[in-house]
C-alpha cells in the first residue's frame, strides 16, 4: 500500500505545487492589501450596501469586511470550496478510473496488491495532496501577517481551512464513487461538477430566499465554515462532512472490490439510449 | 487436480453484456510445460488470462491457477505469476528503468536488479528515456522484462512478441525456453503460428470462446489436410484419384497435372497413383496457420 501511495502522491507534485503557489499567492496579495482596506473602512461600507442583495448573498456577512476575519474569509474563504472543489472532483473521479481508461491499471493490479491496498493508497494519497495544498495556501495567509496588522494568529488560521479540507474530502470521495457507477470518468467528473455548483448556488440563494432553506439543508456546501469558523468550528457539521465522505469512500472501495478492470480503449457500460436516439439509430 | 497442474478451468462462462466471450472453456496445463493458446482477435484468449488474473470475473465455471482459486486469493496467484498483457500501457512520463523499479516495488522489490541488468541487454533495451519517447517495439520489451524479472513459477503473456522484430522475436522465444528450463510454467496466448510451433509443447485453438482442440503441435499438423501436387508424362482420367477416401481435386490442367487436397494418411492415395504414368509428385507440409484456418473455415462459411 506505501509503494502505491509514495508512487500517486509524486504523481500529484504538479497539482499541489501549482495549486497551492496560485492560492498561496492569491492569500498573500489579500492579506497585504488587508491594512489599506481596513484604512478606507468606511467607504467601502458606503460601496457594499449599493450591492444588490443576490451579489452579496454569496459573500456572506459583508459588514464585517473590515475586519481582518470578515476580510480573509469574504475575499478567500467564502468561494474557495468551489475553486478547490475542481480539483478535488477531478482528482477523486480520475483517482482509479483514469488509469483504468488509459490501461494501465491492467497491469498495476496484475501485481500482488490486492484491490483494498490499491484504493487505499491511492485515496491515502489524495488526502495528502488535499492537505497539502491547503498547507501551502496556509503559509501564503500566514506569513505575510508578519508585515501587515492583521492578526489572526497563525493557529486560527486553520480553522476555516478543515472546515475547507472536510468539504474537498466530502465531493472528492464523491466523484470517486460516481467514477465507480458512472460508465466514465469525463460523466463522473461532470457530474460532480454540477452538483457542486448547484451546492455553491443553492447554498448562496437560501440566504436571500428562505423557500430554499429546506434544499439548502441537502447541500453540502451549506455546512462550509468560513467566517464562522473563526469563532470556532461547528463539530458537529464536521464530523457530518466527514462522516459522508467515509461512507462515499466506503461505498466506492465496495463497488471496486467487486468490478470487472476494464482494460485501455474497450470503454465502459453506455447509458440506456433515449427513446428518440434509438428510433434515429434504428432508420439508420 | 494434480500437483502437477499449473493451470485448469472447467466450463469458464464470461460475457460482456449480450457478448459471449467465454462460452465454457476447459483447459489443463501441466507446470513446467510451454502452452501455446491460439485464437483470432475476439476469440476469447485475453478474456481468459484476464479471469485467470482476477482482474475480471467469470460468470460461471471453476479456475485454479497453481493450485490457488484467483476469486478467493488473487495476491497469492498474482506473486507468483509474471503477466504481459496485450496493450501494454505504462506512465509515459516514466523512464523505462523507473518503470521497472515501480513494478519491482509492488512485489516486495522480489527482482534481482543484475538478472534485470540482462535481460534488458539481452533484448537491447535503453533504460534512460522516458516511456513516452520509446518505440512500440521498446515499450514491448519494457512489458517482456517485467514479466520475467521476478523469474516467476507461472508466466501469462498475452501476444508476448506483439510489435517486436525477428530478431528480438526469437530472443523473446529464447528467453521463454530458459524461463521453462527454470522450471516456469508459460502460456502464452498469440495469433502467430510459426512463434507458436517454435516453442509450445501443446496448443490450444479457440474458437467464438470455446477451446475446440488442444494438441502437440507436430499432431495438429500430422492430423491436417494437405496438398499434393500430381504431374503426369500424357494425358490422364483422374476420376479415380477423385473417389479416393479422403482426396478432393481442388483444380486440373488438360489431364497432365492435378492439385489434390489429402485429409489424413496418404496411402491410399499413393496406391491409385502408382497405374498412372506420374512424372512428378510434390506434397506441401501444412503449416499450423493452415490447420488454424481450417478450424475457422466454417465460420466463414457460415458468414
């Protein structure tokens, strides 16, 4: 299980050191400009409320912008489950299949590592790489503190960043299971995708319409922590975020115990045509 | 099942959807013995060694694999046995060495590397660029090596000299017969012919996912139709020769030569020749691509 491990996670070094220098990057250009913004608080109350009411939804409670909290959390917290939460679709979706549509699997498991050492490894790898990249976008929020007064302190700054890593597990291990019911990675991942910006969405909207609370509750989006986490995590969101995330892992690691490898280009089972596609096909 | 059996499956079902790709194969291999498994594309031989690995499952019959179910113990199959499948797909971006030492890694880096060091030298072999900057023939061998670097007890290789020249073909070979002198198991499926006859002790054909003949080769080819070209000093009736048993004309020339097709024993053939006035009498060694044809010469026909 460590070879397989060791191997996947050199094969994420790419993605986690360009997604963690983009986003360390982003939160250190914030955190500096923090001091000039908490400067010209007031005018940027006066701008905030001639936004409309739907813009603002989306960025939370933007009267406490000014803080530094309300500042890291509007401008990088708030909509990060969706930047990182295309990487976490497209790497849980590919973490198996991938290799399985180009072939290599075939002889990755041909090898004496029984299929719950191969998942394992690979999922044990994703979890590294997720953190990581978190990690890194930790430092670039942290050490620029050091020359501006923003004063979070460097032990809270983590705080938003598991409520963050419970989310990125939670619709990782997701796309991993689609990956395994789903006839393709490409369906698996687009899949994911959508559900996770119909959570971004909904998640948004339930703020500013209150019929949407109910669906809401289904999103999981809805138990992200950004600002409030500052003020300490909601423990039992978390666990429940997490807590989905082992049961879609457990769910994948089932179906992979039990399914046929398929080998490179022989393509997967096909959705059942539509009506109107087979009668096409029939006239043909 | 003996000890002595490598390999065995017994009515071995396995379909992809409506595709019957195993329709209830039986095979036996004795351990030590070179196994020739022949069939066209689609016939069913990657199915099989692909059920015999676990990498999918049957939907009915038996398999032991060195004594071992595959279902039950896939691990306990999967160290012992070196594989070659038949689109070898690695990680471009690997150098053919990392490759190598990756695979060695998953099993317990069992490989001695100076064994590894000669089988690359032997089949030339550049270690050093990555994957993707090698040939089909390279890439071929890169598979070649890691099957056999282990000096596992049991080696299925699917096409194992798929893409590679004569000359690494016949190394290829070579290195099947040390393997089996080391007292390894090796079946290995392909649709060359001549590879086949070369070095397997016994063949299977299948044919539309059911093993229609297993033989030595040398049988397969005593059992064979042949050709027997007959050229007379005058013109001859030749309705004699055509109501011998066994004998069809396949063509004549104005009564001074004729084209036979002998099923069997040529005996009774050279009886009746010998009232003709015969000038000369050429007979064709079939070849077992002609004897595979002839097992798949109904599907054409029913096509």
């Amino acid at each position: 299980m460590m070879t397989i491990f060791r191997y996947t996670l050199r094969r994420f070094r790419g993605q986690i050191l360009g997604w963690g220098i983009a986003l360390a990057l982003l939160g250190m250009l914030l955190v500096s400009m923090y001091d000039m913004i908490a400067a010209e608080q007031e005018q940027f109350q006066d701008l905030l409320e001639i936004y409309p009411p739907e813009l603002t939804a989306f960025m939370g409670d933007i009267s406490t912008m000014a803080t530094p909290e309300g500042w890291v959390s509007l401008e990088f917290f708030s909509f990060m489950p969706l930047i990182l939460g295309i990487f976490a679709v497209l790497t849980g979706s590919g973490l198996l299949v991938s290799d399985e549509e180009n072939g290599r699997l075939d002889l990755i498991m041909a090898h004496p590592v029984s299929r719950a050492a191969l998942f394992l490894g690979r999922l044990l790898a994703f979890v590294a790489a997720t953190v990581a990249i978190l990690a890194i976008c930790w430092l670039g929020l942290v050490v620029p503190m050091n020359w501006s007064s923003m004063d979070i302190g460097w032990g809270r700054m983590w705080l938003p960043l598991l409520s963050l890593l419970a989310e990125l597990l939670l619709f990782g291990t997701m796309s991993l299971l689609l990956s395994m019911v789903l006839p393709s990675r490409r369906l698996a991942a687009t899949t994911a995708g959508l559900l996770l910006v119909a959570s971004f969405f909904i998640t948004g909207l339930a703020k500013i319409n209150e019929n949407l609370e109910p669906v809401a509750k289904l999103s999981p989006l809805n138990y992200h922590q950004a600002q409030d986490a500052f003020q300490g995590l909601n423990g039992a969101w978390l666990a429940g975020l997490l807590g989905s995330a082992v049961v879609f892992a457990a769910l994948a690691w089932w179906r992979f115990q039990r399914r046929d490898i398929r080998v490179g280009g022989e393509g997967g089972w096909r959705l059942p045509s539509l009506p109107f596609r087979r009668r096409a096909g029939a006239g043909s | 099942m003996s000890e002595e059996t490598a390999l065995m499956a017994q009515g071995l079902k396995k379909s992809y959807g409506k595709v019957r790709a195993l329709r209830g194969v039986d095979l036996e291999v004795q351990r030590g013995e070179i196994f020739g498994y022949l069939g066209p594309n689609g016939a069913g031989k990657t199915t099989t060694i692909r059920c015999l690995l676990d990498l999918i499952r049957p939907d009915g019959g038996t398999v032991r694999v060195l004594g071992i179910d595959p279902q039950a113990d896939p691990v306990a199959v999967q160290a012992h046995t070196g594989y070659l499948p038949g689109e070898l797909h690695l990680d471009p971006n690997m150098t053919a060495e990392g490759a190598l030492r990756y695979l060695n890694a998953l099993r317990g880096n069992k490989a001695d590397w100076d064994f590894v060091r000669q089988l690359t030298e032997r089949l030339d072999l550049p270690l050093k660029p990555p994957i993707k900057n090698l040939s089909h023939g390279n890439k071929q061998k890169v598979g070649v090596v890691q099957a056999l670097m282990h000096r596992p007890e049991l080696l299925l290789l699917d096409e194992p000299t798929l893409g590679l020249d004569p000359l690494m073909q016949r190394e290829v070979l070579a290195l099947l017969r040390e393997a089996k002198a080391d007292g390894a198991t090796v079946f290995f499926s392909s649709h060359i012919m001549s590879e086949v006859e070369a070095v397997a002790e016994r063949v299977a054909i299948i044919r539309k996912g059911v093993v229609v003949e297993v033989a030595e080769p040398a049988t397969l080819i005593k059992r064979a139709l042949r050709r027997a070209n007959v050229r007379f000093k005058q013109p001859v009736d030749i309705s004699p020769l055509a109501n011998v048993p066994g004998v069809t004309v396949l063509s004549q020339d104005d009564g001074t030569s004729v084209l036979l097709q002998v099923e069997g024993e040529m005996d009774d053939l050279i009886k009746v020749l010998a009232a003709f006035p015969v000038s000369d009498f050429e007979t064709e060694r079939p070849s077992l691509e002609e004897i595979f044809l002839a097992y798949y010469e109904d599907d054409q026909k029913e096509e």
